[in-house]
C-alpha cells in the first residue's frame, strides 16, 4: 500500500493508473478504523481495480462544542487493516494540505433540503463540513465510484445530492451498516462506551426494529415514533430525535409514502450514536 500525505504525488500516482485505463474507487474516513469501513474497502474492490482509502479528521464538520481534539487517531492500527484489506493507496493530509487558507476563507459546499433536520439540525454546519471536504477529496483523487456506509443515512442522502446537483461524474455506493451481535451498529464513537453503557446501547437499534415492525400496521407514524422515544429513554439513553421519513427526501413521511426510512440518535454517556433502517410498506 502507498501512503502519501500531499496532494501532488497523489495525482501522479492515480494518474498512472488512469493511463493504464484502470478504474479507481475511493473511501474516505476519518480514521479509527473498524469492520464497518473495512467493508467499505472490500465493497470498493468489486467496482474497481485500484482502491484509494483516505483518513481525515475533518474540522470542519466539528462543531465549537464537539471535542476534535480527542477524536480517536490510531493511524498505525488503521494503516495495518487498511493494507490488510489490499487498500492500494492511503491518503493521509494535515488540515493545511486541505484547508491552506484556513477554514474561515475557504470557499464551502451547501446542499440544501436533505442537510437539514435531524442530524443537520443537532449538529449545526456538520453537513456543510462533511459536503466541502468530501467535493474536495473528490477533485483530489477523482474516483470513478466513492463507497459510503448506510449508518450515516443523511449523510450519503447528502453527498449524492451533491454529486446530482454538482454533475459530479462519480458513482455513490451505499453500503449496509456493519452490526454487533447485539444489534448495535460499528461506530468510532462506540470507543466512548463503558462497560456498563455498551449494555444498554443496543436499546437505539432494538427500537427502531420496534418501530419498524409496528409502522407496517398503523400509520400514526408521529404517535409511533414518541413512544419509541420514551422506550430508548427509559433503557437509559437520551434520545435526540426518532423520525420517520421518505427515504428519498428525507422530508416527515406521509401516509403515502411507502419508501421510509428510520431516523434516530439518541446520548448514552458521553457517545453520541446514530442509527436507522430503511422500511418499504
Ligand atoms: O463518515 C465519515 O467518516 C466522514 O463524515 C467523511 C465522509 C469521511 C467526511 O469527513
């Protein structure tokens, strides 16, 4: 596996490939790697011939009271799974090769509707961090297809949105979120949990699995998602929103609508967790 940290070398490098008429998939992330990335690369490898990894603690989709600076970097651990997984180039920049100017004079990357809402909502500016470093890495590396997991719905709702609205030529593939026994979903963020609170934290995805189940009989979809709510409450975790909504829009789902996805993020200890499911009526 090559590593490069620069923007140079690693154009010379894709370009070589490009010339060889070799197609490129990229995964980009913030690091601290578990399976669910893995399976990000090892979906990468069936639309591809090279594979392009990325690790980026992106500050701009930080928020001022979200703590970057603890954000989990295990660089050495990444790059071993990442070569592991026969990842065929690891870009790894410092801010300055990103954001040279800074963040506050760097030109950025609103998609309307779908950032808004929910985690959008909760996290203000997160998706127009997420959106700008990701139409950056983009040009940088100019895949043919970009994989993104299904955990961070909203997310992958956003970037494709950017990628139609932008004529960028770049396939997204979602992939299926990568779950534990329990049924809780892999996440950096599960580092946080203790021992005490990894028990309980599988109540998000348990009751999205209720919701779903009882959605598929009554559409009081708002009277439904409340007492979800107050099931994820009384496991123990603090429920952020739980809504249902088109799959597409992400908009609050009609009783018409029959593509919906599941929308829920909920505080357990100090980890903020996120989760949904996709329901077709
Ligand atoms: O999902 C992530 O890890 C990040 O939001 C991403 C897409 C790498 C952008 O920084």
């Amino acid at each position: 596996m090559i590593v490069v940290n620069d923007i140079a070398t690693l154009r010379k490098e894709v370009n070589q490939w490009r010339l060889q008429g070799l197609k490129v998939a990229f995964v980009p992330t913030m690091g601290n790697l578990h399976a669910g990335h893995i399976s990000l690369i090892t979906e990468a490898h069936k639309h591809a011939d090279k594979v392009v990894a990325s690790i980026f603690v992106n500050p701009m989709q930080f928020g001022q009271n979200e703590d970057i600076e603890n954000y989990p970097r295990t660089l050495a651990a990444d790059q071993k799974k990442l070569a592991d997984a026969d990842t065929d180039l690891l870009f790894t920049p410092t801010p300055a090769v990103i954001y040279p100017k800074g963040l506050d004079k760097q030109s950025f990357v609103e998609v309307p509707q779908v950032s808004e809402g929910y985690c959008g909502e909760s996290r203000p500016g997160h998706f127009r961090g997420v959106a700008t470093v990701v139409c950056k890495l983009f040009n940088i590396v100019q895949p043919d297809v970009a994989c993104f997991g299904l955990k961070d719905f909203q997310q992958v709702q956003v970037i494709q949105t950017m990628v139609d609205d932008l004529s960028m030529p770049i396939d997204i593939i979602p992939v299926p979120t990568v779950r534990e026994p329990s049924g809780l979903a892999l996440s950096s963020r599960n580092n946080y949990l203790t021992e005490e609170e990894l028990k309980i934290a599988p109540a998000l995805s348990q009751n999205i699995q209720w919701l779903a189940e009882q959605i598929k009989q009554d559409n009081d979809f708002i009277g439904l998602a409340k007492q979800a709510a107050n099931f994820i409450n009384n496991a123990g975790l603090k429920t952020d929103y739980i809504h249902i909504c088109h799959a597409k829009t992400l908009q609050p789902a009609s009783e018409d609508d029959k593509e919906l996805v599941i929308l829920a993020a909920a505080h357990c200890g100090k980890a903020r967790l996120i989760d949904n499911l996709q329901v077709n009526l």
